[in-house]
C-alpha cells in the first residue's frame, strides 16, 4: 500500500497528465504533487467507525506520511 500510494500513484498521474491531457509546467507540477500527498486518515476513521481492522490504515497513514517528506521534495525537485 506505502509504495502504491507513494509512488505509483504520482508515477502514474505523471504519465497520464503530461501525456494523456497534455499538461505542463505549473498544472503538471500541481497534479503530480497532489497526487504524491500521503493517505488521508480519514482511511484510519472510516475503519474505525466500521469496527474494521485498522493496523493496515494505521501503518499506511503513518508511512506514507513519512515518506511523503522524501518523495515531495523528489517532486518539487524534479518538476520545480
């Protein structure tokens, strides 16, 4: 899920807005770094309020925001 969600996710938004909508500079760059933000934690809400296991919501909010610190600035450098 952390590596899904870290770099998949703005590897592919990439690859679809630069070449499937034709976005550069700025809109691309937006695009891509939104797409590189970490899980929301309303993922570990919503299991929670469910009574649903929340070790997998918990430990993907809690990587993906830590790695989200190396993979914005690879983002911003990259694109900046």
């Amino acid at each position: 899920m952390v590596g899904l969600k870290t770099v998949v996710h703005p590897l592919l938004a990439y690859l679809l807005a630069r070449y499937a909508f034709t976005l550069s500079g700025h809109a691309l760059f937006a695009v891509v770094l939104c797409a590189g933000l970490p899980t929301a934690q309303n993922a570990f809400i919503f299991a929670s309020e469910y009574r649903l296991p929340t070790d997998l919501p918990r430990d993907t909010v809690l990587l993906t925001t830590l790695l989200s610190m190396v993979t914005l600035t690879l983002i911003a450098y990259a694109l900046g």
